[in-house]
C-alpha cells in the first residue's frame, strides 16, 4: 500500500476474502449497515502482506468446487491468526476440505432457493452465531456441492431438509461454517446472523458512522497533503464530486483547487447553479472554465457515439490541464495531487477474485484523466471516498450540510447532453434537448416523483418528423424522454408514470421548445436498453 493512512486503526475491520461470489460485497455492505466497518481483499492475499489486524475473518462463496485442480484457497496462515472465522458457502467447504480432502463432493441434488433452516439446542441453548434468531428460519441456498464429512473438532448447530451440515462450528474455536448466504435479502434474518459473528463473536466495535468517518479522513488528508501541498480536483455538480470537493475543503481550505469545464452540454443553468452552491454556499474555492465554443467546434460533423465520447474525454484533460498550469503559476506552488472520486465498489471491481484464467481489469472511473495526469505532470492521486459504499456517501453529504437536493440528484454523465442528442451535435440541438429535459425534470420534481427514480432525462432525436402546427405541416425533431427505476443501475425498469403526467409532459415539450414536433416515451427495460442512449 502507498502513504495512505488506513481506516483499521480506527475501526475494528472485519476482513471479507472473495472466493469469486456475486454477491461478496453484500457481505461488506450488511456489517457496514450494522456500523461495524468492513474491507474485502481477493482470496489470493497473502497475511503477511496485510499490514493491519482484522477483528475477524469471512470466506465468500465461490463459483468454484474445493476440490478443483484450480480452486482458489485461503492462504493457511489465517486459520492460525487466532481471530474469528466464519465460512459461506464455498468458504464453509474450504474449511471443511483444508481439514480433509474427502470432505466435499459433489451433491447429488442441487439446492437453490430458499430452504427452513432448524438451529440445534445444546442443553437449551442455540450456538451464539444464532442467538435472537428464531429456531426455525429461512434460508437461502444456492450449491451443488456439499459436505459429506463433519470436520474433525466440529459439531453441527445447524440443519436443513437438504443439508445435514448446513451450519457447522469448531467445538473449542471459534471457527463457523455455514452453506446458506446470509448476506442476501432472501435470508431474512442474516444481517442478524451476520451482526452476531461481527459483534457478539469477534467482538468488533460499531463504530462505523460517517461522523467518526469524516475526522479520521480530513486528519488523513492534512497528514498526507502536508502543510503546504496544493490540490486539484474537477467537479461536475454531482454528488461523488460535490462531497469530495468539501471534504477537502474542510481538511485543507483553500489548498484545494475544484474545477469545472463548460463543456457546452451542460443542462440548464448548470453552471451558475454549481457556482452558486460549491462556492457561495459550501464555500469551496472554484474555478469555472467556460470551453463551451471549443468543444462544440470539436463536435462539428461527428455523429459517431464512441468518437464523441473520445473526443470530449481528451478535450477535457487538455482544459483541465491547461488551468492546472494556471493555478500552479498563481500559487506559485506546485500542485502535487489530484483527487479522484473513486468510490469503493470501483474498488470492489478492481481486487474482486475472477479466477486464474481471468486477467484482474484496473479501474478509471474519469476516463484516463488520472493516468494522464499522474504521467504528464507527476501528480498523485488522493481519493478520499474510496472506503466508501454510495449512500454512505450521501450520508456523509448530509453530515456535511449539503442540500438533500444536491445529495439526491440522479447520476448525470461526464460527456452531458452530447450523449442525449443522438448524432452530430450542434449548439441548436443542445438548446432543444436542455429546455425539454428542464421541462421533464421539473414536472418530475413538481410531482413529487423525483427521489423515486434512479435517473430521468430527455434526448433528442433529430430525425424529421413529420407534424402539423398551427394548420402548417412542419418537418421537426422527436423528443425521447426516459425514466427508470433501479436499485444499482445494472439493471432497470421503465418508470410507471400515468398516461396523463405523459400526456402533461408532452404537450408542454412541444409547445415550449421549437424545432420538436413529437414526443416519445421509451419503455425499454435494461438489459437489453442501458441508461443513457448513446
Ligand atoms: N461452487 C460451490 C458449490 O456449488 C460453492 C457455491 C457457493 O459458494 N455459492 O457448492
């Protein structure tokens, strides 16, 4: 690990080793939920390389059987850490199979789906990994492989129709094993289950709240930036920025430098609504960078997404670069980091275990902005919200005074509105798709539907439709309007607005904004649509 100051010194850690599960980071996310912080790092670590103590340690389930040729393991030397363990799943097995290679097969019946798990009594009382749980609770499994062996040392405290070891513990240590996830929802009591290994077994600390957060994180900042040392970050009006940026404020002041590029796609009054909240009202020290000819001259005759995409991403480093000079000149200081708003699931991304045969993808949630400028100019990057899960984000937001408002905004997209206007981009069209999407998003907001969706916005198709107005026929654009509802963006469903809120929305589109004559509404669920439309 770099300079970083880590959090484990702070807050007692629970370490999640990823055997390769999909559902691996929930298990980080539940014992967050219950303020006992917890970090995942791939099955593959070595503990001598850890430079920190976990409280306790979780296998992941896994794709893989133990008894595969090119299984992952857990490096032995954890077992003997004389902390916690508890096995999920393929993690349950690895414990078993580790003690003896017959332990494991494959199971005759698959088992997915939900299962009644029945605690065992010893003299009255469950094991404490169940203790305020129900004796009787549902499950969910999801294995083909099972044990066919109790481990030498254990007892079973657990069973199920299926599974006679569905939960297993060392007699004298404490070392558990379960077959069941209980970090999905469909295990209704698992983040108990989770809370009792965390805190009643491994005895870690609840202390994991975005209040204690924020001062171990601008001390981190100061020892880090020192007392000199200048920063510079771009900001878009979002919310990873817009936290980040005041973070680093309140840790270093006016050292930290926040950007912002009109780019000429930007929604309406974009711009003067940032300035207004980062600088006036949160008090950050902004420069806004008003390149909205240059880019819109860049964007002349191309119609091709990807090459916009491109063509924005390297205009954009050259901006930011060239007001980096800028800053470094009247500061006469040399600016030495560059923050990024990296949040942990990019993290989570970037370490997840994918198995031998698959190479581990790096990261770069701003499109190589960081690269270039860590090569060209030697910066360093600082990323103060890569601990961090979304809505402990917006949590710390809000502990930080900024507006449910700001904290709540839909994710909008680095390239703006030049994604929502399909093809060639001109300054017309952008006006056309900014006042339509002003119109949508202020009637979400008037209808109080705003915070019930993930994300809503208009595009423009410039396709000539045909329309009759005012007795002429007119050849004009299509406004296509999409809203969704989603939990984690990967996947999504059209929002159910009424045919009369639609009907409301479209009259206005086209008797505000000229040049559109139709509006449409698109119902396409993701997958197989994505989000944006181009
Ligand atoms: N691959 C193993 C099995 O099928 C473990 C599955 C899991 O961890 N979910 O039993």
């Amino acid at each position: 690990m770099s300079t970083e100051v880590i959090p484990h010194n702070t807050f007692d850690t629970i370490l999640v080793l990823d055997n390769g599960s999909q559902y691996t980071h929930l298990i980080t996310r539940r014992l967050r939920e219950i303020n006992v912080y917890s970090e995942m790092l791939p099955c593959t670590q070595k503990l001598a390389d850890l430079t920190w103590k976990p409280k306790g340690v979780i296998l992941s389930g896994g794709p893989y059987s133990v008894y595969e040729k090119d299984a992952p393991h857990i490096d032995p030397a954890f077992f003997e850490l004389g902390v916690p363990i508890l096995g999920i799943c393929y993690g349950l097995q690895e414990i078993a199979h580790r003690l003896h290679a017959d332990n494991v097969v494959a199971g005759t019946a698959r088992e997915y789906g939900h299962a009644d798990l029945q605690a065992t009594r010893f003299g009255g009382h469950v094991d404490k990994l169940f203790e305020g749980l129900e004796d009787a609770m549902t499950v969910w499994m999801s294995h083909g492989d099972k044990l066919c062996n109790l481990p030498e040392g254990f007892h079973t405290i657990g069973t199920t129709k299926n599974s006679e070891y569905a939960a297993i513990a060392h007699k004298t240590e404490p070392v558990y094993g379960i077959q069941f996830h209980p970090e999905v929802t469909h295990t209704p009591q698992g983040g108990q289950l989770l809370k009792n290994f965390a805190v009643g077994i491994c005895g870690a600390s609840q202390n994991w709240t975005m209040s204690e957060f924020i001062g171990q994180e601008i001390k981190r900042i100061r020892d880090l930036v020192g007392p000199q040392g200048q920063v510079l970050g771009a900001v878009s009006g979002g919310v990873d920025s817009t936290v980040a940026a005041k973070l680093m404020t309140e840790a270093i002041g006016d050292r930290f430098h926040a950007v912002l590029v009109d780019n000429g796609c930007m929604r309406l009054n974009e711009c003067a609504l940032v300035k207004k909240v980062l600088q006036d009202q949160l008090g950050i020290n902004l420069t806004v960078v008003d390149a909205s000819e240059e880019f819109l001259a860049g964007l002349k005759g191309e119609s091709d997404p990807e090459k916009k995409r491109k063509f924005i991403g390297g205009k954009f480093i050259d901006v930011f670069e060239a007001e980096a000079k800028k800053i470094e000149a009247q500061n006469n200081g040399k600016v030495e980091f560059f923050l990024q708003g990296t949040l942990y699931p990019d993290v989570i991304e970037s370490i997840s275990f994918k198995g031998p045969s698959q190479t581990i993808k790096t990261h770069h949630n701003v499109g190589g902005i960081a690269e270039r400028l860590m090569a060209g100019h030697g910066l360093k990057l600082i990323e103060p919200l890569r601990e961090l899960f979304k809505d402990e984000v917006r949590e710390l937001g809000r502990q930080m005074n900024i507006s449910a408002e700001l904290v709540g905004r839909h994710p909008f997209p680095g390239p703006g509105l030049a994604i929502r206007v399909l093809g060639e981009v001109t300054k017309e069209k952008v006006e056309m798709a900014r006042k339509a999407d002003n119109i949508f998003i202020s009637m979400i907001r008037e209808a109080g539907l705003y915070d019930d969706i993930g994300q809503a916005y208009a595009a423009l198709d410039p396709s000539r439709a045909v329309g009759v107005m005012g007795d002429k026929r007119v050849y004009a654009n299509i406004i296509l309007l999409r809203a969704i509802s989603t939990r984690d963006f990967m996947t999504a469903t059209p929002y159910p607005f009424s045919y009369e809120f639609l009907t409301k929305v479209s009259t206005r589109i086209v008797n505000e904004v000229d040049g559109v004559c139709r509006v449409c509404y698109d119902f396409t669920s993701k997958p197989p649509g994505t989000i944006e439309m181009e």
